[in-house]
C-alpha cells in the first residue's frame, strides 16, 4: 500500500435554519463534514481531496470515519493511476466492509481526484460520463409556513423546490409556497409520516401539483410504502430506506425511485454502480446530496447524467463554502470544470 490520507473536521454554518421531521430541537444551524487529503507515496507532488458527510443517522461519526479508514485504505491498495485501476480500486474499498459510506465516501472521492490528476482527465471522463446533468432543485426546511413561503419565494428561479415535510404544519406550508412558485415542489418527509396521514394528505399534494414524495415512512415499513405506492399517483422515493446497492432489490415493488447519495453509498464509484443497477431494476433515479461543500457536490454532479432528478443543493445552503471551482448555471446546472480530477480548490 503507498496510500496515506489525512482527515480534516470541519464545523459549517449554514446560511439559514435547515430542520427535518426528525432532527432534534435546536439542531440544524451548523453541519460537520469531513474533508480528506490522500497522498501516494508514488506521485508525492499530487493530493487527491476527498469529502465525506457523516450522518448519525446511520450511526456515522468523524471518529467512526477516523476508525475505519486503515481497512479501506489497505482495501484500497495501490492503484494504477487510470480509469480501470480506479475502478478496481473503488469497488475493493467499496466492498472491504459494509456501511460506514461517509468513510468510503471520502477515501472514494479523493481516489477519483487523485487518479484524474494523474492520468490528466476530469472524473467524469474517467467514469465515462457527460460533464452535464439535469438542473439541481433547492431544498427548505421545516419552519413556519410563512417563512417557507418567503424562502421559496428567494429562489423561485429555480425549477423544483424540495420541502421538508413531517412537522406541523405541511398543508399550509405547502399551500403557502404554491402562492408563491410555480415550478415542481418534491416534499420529503425524512421518516415523519404515517400510512394513515399520508393516504389523507394524497389527494391534495396531487392538487398541489407535487411532483414526488420522499422517505414518508419509517426506514423497515416498505409494507407502508408498498401500500401508499399501489395508491398514489405520484412516485415515492426510498432515501433513509436505501442506502446501499444491496437495498434496491429489496425495495422492487415497494416504491418508484430511490434516492442515491455519496454519503450513504460511499462515493462517486459506488453512485455510478448504484444509479446504473437502479435504473435497470426499473426505478427513476434521484442524485441527492448531504450538506456537503462544493468539493463533495463535484464528485457527485460528475454521476449527474445518470439520474432523472438532482438535488445537489449543499454548497449553496452553506453560509460560506470553503471550496472554489465548481460553479452553477444560470440553468441551474452544475458546470464542472473541464480539468484532471474534481477541479476544486480550496479557497484562498
Ligand atoms: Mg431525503
């Protein structure tokens, strides 16, 4: 093994309050993310920056990640600097043990960095994919249905809106952000729903002109989402309840589309294997994302073209991002930058 890597804690403030149905009172004004630094002993010139989010949700931490990057790392080996010696590579790491996707995240992306600046190609390219994909939507937390309101209203140029849903007030909330904006509004209820309340809620989110309905139901009730599913008109996507490529199959039958992340899978290697084998299980594919920088967001807008609908929205609800080099269309489309590797810095 010639790899080394160096983890980085960062503490962000967010631009404004994100709650979810299930965060705990008073969270959501700051996120943590873990920014890693690899290095191979061969090439000692080039750093390949890597970024993974852990969620406690799944029982991830800074010091889970601290803990079992020395598995993945050995995992990983010492990996030709090319595209089929990436992919080796991240299907070794990928596959060293199960879960702990922040940390496979982080040492996954850094390894497409890294390779792509060795062989002089931008991660897409080296995955085999289109720099584009489809525009990214805009995401608001739980709050007064007035405040989310106004919100919306501060990013009505985007084309869909994502709400969070699963607290007090969804209907009005709902109701207030239609008065303001016209584009396509996804609710995700992160958990927060039952069978009962979401069948009464149906018809009119159909009115609404809602376009998707995210992770109602707690993780283990696909009996429930089978259930709102074979009832609903409009597509329920599994999140919480899809984390790994071992889950889709499970999931056949139960719901519509999935929801793949970087952080829950384990990377830009693992995203790409996951949206393919979604798509021919026959689920639409939705790319979301974590609150992570714009280093984690280009790992992941690089798998975009694979999916139907994006939600890569976390740089853009951090307070201050610490990375540069990734900018968004006025389409609302992720430009990557046409250099080796993620094409992201750090900011001076
Ligand atoms: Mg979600």
């Amino acid at each position: 093994m010639t790899l080394s890597i160096r983890h980085e804690v960062l503490r962000l403030p967010l631009a404004q309050p994100f709650r979810i149905s299930r965060a705990d009172p008073g969270a959501g004004d700051e996120v943590t993310t873990v920014i890693a630094e690899l290095r191979d002993e061969r090439f000692p010139d080039v750093v390949g920056l890597g970024e993974g989010y852990p969620n406690r949700f799944f029982g991830e931490t800074p010091a889970t990640m601290a803990a079992v990057t020395p598995v993945l790392l050995e995992a990983a080996g010492s990996p030709e600097p090319t595209a089929d010696g990436l992919r080796a590579a991240s299907e070794r790491v990928e596959a060293a043990i199960r879960w702990h996707g922040a940390a496979k995240c982080a040492l996954d992306t850094a390894l497409h960095d890294l390779v792509g600046k060795l062989a002089g190609e931008p991660v897409h390219r080296l995955l085999g994919l289109p720099a584009e994909g489809p525009p990214t939507d805009f995401s608001l937390g739980l709050d007064e249905p007035a405040v989310v309101a106004e919100r919306a209203r501060a990013v009505a140029g985007f084309p869909a809106i994502k709400i969070k849903v699963g607290g007090e007030a969804d209907l009005p909330t709902l109701e207030a952000v239609r008065a303001v904006y016209d584009g396509a509004l996804r609710v995700d209820a992160n958990t927060g729903w039952s069978l009962d309340g979401a069948r009464a809620l149906l018809p009119r989110l159909v009115e609404l002109g809602v376009e998707l309905i995210e992770q109602p139901f707690p993780v283990g009730r696909l009996d429930w989402l089978a259930d709102l599913q074979a009832f609903s008109p409009l597509p329920i996507v599994a999140d919480e309840s899809c984390v790994e490529p071992a889950d889709l199959e499970r999931l056949v039958g139960a719901c519509a589309g999935v929801n793949v992340k970087l952080a829950k899978c384990g990377g830009p290697g693992p995203a790409v294997r996951m949206l393919r084998q979604a798509t021919e299980l026959g689920f639409r594919a939705f790319l979301g994302c974590m609150e992570e920088t714009s280093l984690g967001i280009a790992a992941a807008a690089a798998a975009a073209s694979l999916a139907e609908w994006v939600d890569l929205d976390g740089p853009l609800l951090l307070a201050a991002d610490p990375f540069e080099g990734l900018a968004l269309g006025a389409d609302h489309r992720w430009q990557l930058a046409d250099r080796p590797g993620l094409g992201v810095s750090r900011r001076p």
